[in-house]
C-alpha cells in the first residue's frame, strides 16, 4: 500500500528551505527530475513546479533508504556539440 504524502507549511521551515534547495540542484543534475519539472512548470509556475520536484525527490529519498540501495539518478550528460 502507498501512503501519499505533500509537503506542507507545518514542518520544520529549514528541512523545507534545504529540500527545495536540493530539488532545484536535482533539477540541474538529473535528466527525469528536470524533464518532470519543465512538464509541470508552464502550468504551474516555477516555485511549486520546484515543490513537486522536492517531493518527488524526497520520495525517492526515501525508497531508497527503505530497499538499503544507493540513490540511483539519470545525471545530464554534457555533450561538446
């Protein structure tokens, strides 16, 4: 059973500063989680594009502390063209 969860204005306001901060270097490093952010960004706006992405990440975060795996991302490649 998955239990959704967000990310509300109750917690902790530094864990979301350092979570929103990691998101938007994320969105830098990994191909999916920038591909997820410029398909929901047009319509949602930048700041809770990067929200969604915070969660995401902190999903996958947590999956992977749960199966004992090392966080696995899809780094952009840098080409030279």
């Amino acid at each position: 059973m998955i239990i959704g969860f967000s990310i509300t204005r109750q917690g902790n306001t530094r864990v979301r500063h350092v979570l929103n901060q990691a998101a938007i270097r994320a969105i830098k490093k990994d191909q999916d989680l920038k591909a997820f952010f410029e398909r929901i960004a047009p319509r949602t706006g930048k700041k809770r594009a990067i929200v969604a992405v915070a969660r995401k990440l902190i999903g996958r975060i947590r999956a992977a502390f749960k199966t004992r795996q090392p966080y696995q991302m899809n780094p952009i490649t840098l080409s030279a063209a």
